[in-house]
C-alpha cells in the first residue's frame, strides 16, 4: 500500500499550533511503524495543495491534514480507484458563528465542502467523540465514515528530576515561585476572560505561555474573533510569548496548577501535556475536557469566575489532593500515545483500501 500523507500544514503558521504537532507526530510514527512494524507499506510525506504531485495516481490512500470549515480544504476531483481520508479536528467556528463569522464566501465554501466531503472523502479521522458527533451533526455524514484517535503528550512532556534549570528559567521569564499557568491561543473559545479574573479573585499570578497572548496591544480588537478581550485587564500578568518545547516543559513542570477554561475544544492538548508533566489541572465541564481528563482534573462551570477561583484555592491549599491529582494525571497521560493513534490511522487506510 503506497500511503501519502500532506505536509502543508508543516510550511506554514500551523506549524507550532495542534495541526503542526499533529502532522509531524504522525509522519513520524508512521515512518517509525513503516520500519520496524510487519505491515508494509510505502509513506510519502507531500504538499498537496501547493505542489500537487504529477504522480498523484501512484498512490493508493492520500491523506489529507487539514482542514477550514471556510475556505475548500478538499480536492475539487478524485482520481479513480485512490481513497481519500480527511482530518477534521473540530468545528468550533460553526458552534459559535458569532464570533467566527464566516461571510458570504466563507458560507459557500462551507457548502462545497460539505458536498465534496460528502463525494470525495472515504474517511474522516477526528480526535474525540465530542467532535465526531459535530462532524455528523454538521456535515450529515454516517458516523461509520468517521474514526475517533485521540492526541497524545510527546515524549519530551514529563516530570523532571530537580536541578539548576529551575533557577534558571525563572530568571528567564521572571516567573514566581508559585503560579497558574495556560499554555495557547486567545480565541473566543479559550474563555480567556474567565481565567484571568478567576486569577485574580484567587489571587494567584497567572503565566501564560503562546505568541498570540503577547500581541494583544497591536490587535484590532473590534474585530468579531477578538471582541470577547477588549475589557479584559491584562496588568499583573506574565505572558511570555512563544517559547521553545525544552522550556515550555520547564515552565510545566514550574506550575502550581495548570488551568484550561475553554469554552470548547477539539480535545485539549495543553491539558495532555499537564497531565503529563505532574502538573495538578483544573478544566472546564465541557464535551472534550471532560472526556479525555476522566477523574484527572478538578472540573469548573465555563463562565463562573467564582466556581474557577474556589477550585484555585482549593487545589493550592489541599496538599493531598494535589497529590491525588498528580498522580492520576501522569497515569491519565499514559493511556494516549502517538504510537497507538498512528497505529490506528493505519488501520483506517487499511480498512477503505482493503489492503
């Protein structure tokens, strides 16, 4: 089976978000598998949508790794006897239109794509339940088509031993000794408001680590996507920009409690790669969070600053149940890994080849 794989997310700015860290991992372990596993196959890692390969009938499943509800993100034509899969990762600018307005053009695209998912796709991989039901619902597709592989911390996320680096990186970023901490992007969904003011009322300094967060000032705020951060008081907090995976798991393993307020997720990988760096967490009760936390975190209402702020406290103040949370965190972490989501992809090729 000749299997190729599309890399564009890789040469742009999803390169350091999810759909980066997922296409890369996956690439990689299923070179990994290719080498070392009793399944043969052929991988060939391509940008499709820049440079289309004039072998395109070489292949026998193209997988493609991206997708905008907005813009068409599906081939227009399928070439006869090749199967086609799509990733899908959520949906949530149709869950909130409010805030993700599509316009017009945005709206048709949405409807070729539904339509050509509808002809061309053979099938959809997600990653969680909660999003394999918005792609049915939105889409109207059968569930069969569409095949749930959680994410997973990489192997660089984990508890380290105690050692210099910890003076050293709160020197670096001017970190204090005890702090919350998010690790993302600022989209309506990530209820950014919420975490902030549940800081401050805990009175706990919040870090937050992502490129995005550090460039608020230079932001057209009365834009629809960011309305949601024009009132929010940002005094007092330490946003560190993008930082490097080496001392974004430093910072991890740095934190008190790691928080993720979100409104709604796709899955949450921020609070994987919590778990699994002994870090005590606190989540919204939301779909995703919810399912992939399990008993591992300490759970919020979305909008109850209070509720967040007394599970804050509680969690700082209850020694033992930090302890308990760390615990169940590090096993939680270990129930997802890369291998057995690209294991799992392969079976998908498999199974609508028939190979």
């Amino acid at each position: 089976m000749k299997v190729a794989v599309d890399i564009g997310p890789l040469k742009s700015g999803d390169n350091v978000r999810g759909i980066g860290v997922y296409t890369r991992e996956l690439v990689n372990t299923l070179e990994s598998i290719q080498k070392t596993g009793s399944n043969k196959f052929e991988l060939y890692p391509v940008d499709y949508f820049d440079h289309q390969p004039s072998s395109v009938n070489h292949y026998d499943v193209i997988h493609f790794t991206r997708f905008n509800p907005f813009s068409i993100s599906v081939p227009l034509k399928k070439p006869k006897n090749i199967k086609f899969v799509l990733t899908i990762y959520d949906l949530i600018p149709l869950i909130y239109p409010d805030n993700y307005p599509p316009g017009f053009r945005g709206w048709i695209n949405w409807q070729i794509n539904k339509f050509l998912i509808k002809r061309n796709i053979d099938a959809i991989i997600t990653i969680s339940e909660t999003s394999k039901k918005d792609i049915c619902r939105f889409i109207g597709i059968n569930p069969d088509k569409v095949y749930v592989t959680y994410l997973a911390a990489r192997p660089i996320f984990k508890k380290l031993e105690i050692g210099n680096w910890e003076l050293e990186i709160k020197k670096h970023y001017g970190l204090p000794d005890r702090f919350a901490l998010y690790v993302g992007d600022i989209n309506y969904n990530k209820n950014l408001p919420v975490l902030i003011e549940s800081c401050k009322i805990a009175k706990i300094p919040l870090v937050m680590v992502g490129k995005q967060i550090l460039e608020i000032e230079k932001m057209d705020l009365n834009h629809s996507e960011l309305g949601h951060l024009k009132n929010i008081d940002l005094s007092g907090l330490i946003r560190t920009g993008f930082v490097s995976d080496e001392d974004l798991v430093k910072i991890y393993n740095l934190a008190t409690v790691y928080i993720q307020p979100s409104l709604y997720e796709g899955f949450g990988l921020p609070l994987m790669e919590a778990f699994a760096t002994g870090v005590p967490s606190i989540a919204s009760k939301t779909q995703a969070l919810v399912e992939i936390a399990g008993d591992a975190a300490l759970f919020a209402d979305t909008k109850d600053t209070k509720n967040f702020a007394e599970k804050i406290k509680l969690l700082v103040s209850d020694s033992k149940l930090k302890e308990e949370l760390i615990r169940k965190g590090l096993e939680n972490a270990k129930k997802y890994s890369w291998q057995k989501a690209a294991e799992e992809t392969f079976r998908v090729y498999r199974k609508i080849s028939n190979f």
